[in-house]
C-alpha cells in the first residue's frame, strides 16, 4: 500500500511528490480538536482541523494509519477545506 493524499487545494499527492527535491513545501499551521479513532487493533482514523496562516484558510482533516514493521505509517490523508472554524458534529 503507498500513501497519497487529497489535498484541500483539490490536488492528489502520492509519496513519490512528497520526498521529490521540492517536496509539498512548509507552512505555518495551528492545530486543533485532534481526535483518534481506533478502527482496529494496527489501523487508525485521526481527525483534526488545522488552520493555514499563511493562507488563512481553515480545513478539516483526517488521516489513515496502519502500525507496520514497529512503526505507525500514514497511508491516507484528506484535507476539506471550510470557511471559517465550526463544531465537528
């Protein structure tokens, strides 16, 4: 299984564009209403929000990860972006 993403800027990201040279870049992000949801006994769902400073965009996220060889590894990621910070119902 190898990891991708769906960005919120729409864009699909494999791992292969993440360890590129260039990589997806770095921003200044805050992070908040971290949940983790054990799905089974070597597999998670985490949700969060994050908020982009430089962008000042707010976004739900959430992500897939399988324990594996002695490590967790993510091998999903979503990114939705919303217009302003609300309650996760």
């Amino acid at each position: 299984m190898i990891f991708f993403e769906f960005g919120s800027s729409g864009s699909v990201w494999y791992k292969k564009d993440c360890l590129a040279e260039e990589g997806i870049g770095i921003v200044t992000m805050t992070l908040s209403d971290f949940e983790l949801h054990p799905l089974s006994a070597d597999t998670a769902l985490t949700t969060y929000r994050i908020f982009n400073e430089v962008k000042l965009q707010h976004s739900l996220r959430s992500s897939i990860w399988k324990f594996r060889d002695g490590s967790w590894q993510m091998f999903f990621h979503q990114g939705t972006p919303t217009e302003r910070e609300r309650g996760i119902e």
